[in-house]
C-alpha cells in the first residue's frame, strides 16, 4: 500500500549496520556519516536509496506513558512536602499550625506567582494566586 502524498520522509531513522544505534542523518554537504558508538563509517549516497514511511492511527497512544519507578523506588505520597519551606500558616482542614509552600509562574510574566499549600500534618493542598 503506498504512503499517502506527504507521509514519505527520505533520512529518517536510519540505523547504523554494525551496532544497531540511531544516525545522525547526513548534512547537504557531508559524503560520509560516522556513527557516535561505533565509529562505523557509512557513504551518505547510501541514505538515498532508503525510504521510511510511518503511519499511525488515531488510538496509536491512547493513554499517556507510565512512568516507570527505579529499583527499590517506592511511591511517595507525601513527597511534596519536602519540596517547600515551612511556614507558620494554620491549616483550614486540621488546624495543623504549619504548612509548606512553594510557588511557580503560571501566568502570564505581569502577573502573580501561584502559591501552593501542603499541610505538613494532613496532606491538605490548595493554592493562592497572588
């Protein structure tokens, strides 16, 4: 089945025929691509007969990727509390006498940062635009 008209790239994805890795594709003017692992040298002429057609349908990635965790790593529920610094604030769920706070620049530059409570205590979030 041919590609549709604008779905065939020349230079793309060509891997190295020694160790397998991915290459940089050749510049208009190089005669040669080395690759960066094995140091094999490929003729840039030879890119010219390869062609790649990809395809991909509309429930291809239905979901977003899963972070996958590293050995020995557990989920930490309450990591967002070691993030911020403490401050004397009374937590409105639990009356905790501490929360945690860190700010980010959500909006645009000429407006206020966005400030996010944790309280220390109860795990209760909410946040402030300033």
């Amino acid at each position: 089945m041919p590609a549709p008209k604008g779905q065939t790239q020349k230079h793309s994805l060509i891997f190295c025929p020694d160790c397998g890795s991915l290459l940089d594709p050749p510049e208009s003017l190089e005669t040669n691509v080395q690759c960066r692992l094995c140091a094999c040298i490929i003729r840039s002429e030879d890119f010219d007969s390869v062609e790649v057609v990809t395809q991909s349908g509309a429930n291809s990635f239905p979901e977003r990727p899963i972070q996958k965790k590293k050995d020995g790593e557990e989920e930490d529920s309450m990591a967002h509390l070691r993030d911020g610094a403490t401050i004397k604030e009374k937590c409105p769920k639990c009356d905790a006498p501490e929360m945690v706070f860190h700010t980010a620049q959500l909006r645009s530059a000429d407006e206020g940062q966005t400030i996010f409570y944790s309280c220390v205590k109860c795990g209760f979030k909410e946040k402030l635009h300033s």
